[in-house]
C-alpha cells in the first residue's frame, strides 16, 4: 500500500466510512487528518490511518465512552483497555437479559404487590455523599458516591435516597450511619466526615417498607408496589425513596441482593 497521503473520499472508501463520519471523528479528536490544506481546509490522511479508523468505528457500534476509546487507540497495549469494554459490555447483556425476564413475569403474572409493613424508623446521623444522574447512569452515580463513602467507621449498611418523581436529571445519595458513641479520638461530634461528604441526620418516623430481592435495577417494581399500598390505603407519600443495602453487591450475585425498599409516611407524622 503506498505510503502517499490520501484525500479523505479515498480514505473514507478505505476504511468503508463516510466522509462526515470522519469529519466527526476529526472533530471529537479521535482522528486527526496527517495534513490539513492550509488553503482549502481539505484533509488527507495516511493508509496506516485505516486501522484506529476502523476500531473507531468499531468502538462506537458497542457504545463506548469516548474517553475509553481514546485511550484505548493511544495505549502500546491495548489489552487492558479493550478488557474493560469487554467486561462492561457482559454486564450490559446481563443487565439486558435480567430486564427481559422481569418484562416477562410483568406482562405474563401482572403487577407485583409486595407485602407491606409499617415500621416507626429512629432518626440516624449519617455521613451523606450526593451527586446527580439520570435514569440510566444511576450506578455510575451511587458508585461515585460509594467512593467518598469508603472511610466512613459505619458498621451498618448504607442506605440510597431518591426521589420520587425524578426527571431528567435528578438528585441521588447515599448515607453511611455514623456511631451514636463517639470514640475518645473523635471530636465532641463524633468522627470526621470525609471530604466530598456532609454530616446530616436523617429523619426518623414513619415508613411504608417492603423487601425486594434481586438486581438493584429492578427495585422499581416494588416502589410501584409501595405506591399501591399507599393509594389503596389512603396514606400519603412522602417525596424520598430510602433503599438500604442488606447484601455486599461485591460478594453477592445480582438474583440474590437484598433491599429494604421505604416510603415515609407524611400523613402518619
């Protein structure tokens, strides 16, 4: 193959692309042309251009990151990159499969309706961290917020905070229970809170609880069952859904998780 710069309609035949698609890629510095005409702006590129090209291409069929498919064409070894898209493409498809069977048992056995109880829940003072998300960047979000909360001395699990009507992006957190003695090292308050993190207390009183098993991605189900209880029962919900992690999502398979899914109670206070 000759090592001559080509003009981008020959090297978009090349690589079986289109112009605009590398324009794009120009664009989003994925791609630079090897030479820019200073008089016409036309781009040309080299034939051993070709390759980052096609995995470029490649890359964005799966939905990569454009991050992650920067540094995977500028790694010398590409394994450990191209490793983590693999491995977020097998949790993708497990994700995927998991929503089918439970689209499956929705269409087929109908809506859930979880029992319900009415637990009376003490105020605690946490170590909260917050951040944002949208539906779909939810774990993404709370494993930010996991990040800040790892020096946090709670022997409890965490507990997750959503609203109940979320829109496009809305407001997450999780709080980590802090001691209710503090140690003769900490302050008068008890211990400090890591930075990215605020010391709050979370209010007691009445919830609507039910427990969910499985994916952290299907607790929805039983928030809708929560809202059905509350509806059926003429209770009022109150705007924060409270999810506590029972299980070690590091040690415990997805099918297996356990959840304390709680609505408070407004009417009940």
């Amino acid at each position: 193959m000759s090592e001559d710069l080509l003009p981008i309609g020959r090297f978009a035949r090349l690589c079986r692309l289109s112009v605009k698609r590398l324009r794009h890629y120009d664009d989003l510095g994925l791609l630079a042309p090897a030479r820019v005409d200073p008089a016409s702006g036309y781009r040309y590129y080299r034939p051993d251009q070709a390759r980052d090209a096609l995995a470029i291409g490649l890359l964005r069929t799966l939905d990569v990151p454009l991050p992650m498919i920067a540094r995977t064409l500028a790694e010398d070894d590409p394994t450990g990159p191209l490793t983590e898209v693999r491995d977020r493409q097998a949790a993708e498809l497990a994700r995927r499969r998991r929503a089918l069977d439970v689209l499956e048992r929705l269409l087929t056995e109908g809506l859930p309706a979880p029992p319900v109880t009415v637990v009376d829940e003490p105020a605690r003072t946490v170590a909260i961290a917050r951040d944002t998300a949208s539906l779909d960047e939810i774990g993404p979000a709370m494993g930010r917020c996991v990040a800040r909360l790892l020096d946090v001395p709670s022997t409890e699990p965490m507990i997750g905070l959503f609203p109940l009507d979320p829109t496009e992006e809305f407001p997450v957190a999780l709080a980590a229970v802090l001691p209710d003695a503090p140690d003769a090292a900490d302050g008068p308050d008890g211990p400090d809170v890591p930075p990215g993190t605020r010391r709050e207390v979370l209010p007691g009183g009445p919830f609507a609880t039910a427990v969910h098993v499985g994916p952290f991605d299907q607790v929805g189900l039983v928030v809708h069952g929560l809202l059905a209880w509350c509806a059926d029962h003429g209770h009022t919900p109150g705007g924060t859904t409270r999810e506590t992690y029972l299980a070690d999502p590091e040690r415990t398979p997805p099918e297996d998780l356990v959840t304390r899914v709680q609505i408070p109670l407004e009417d009940e206070r």
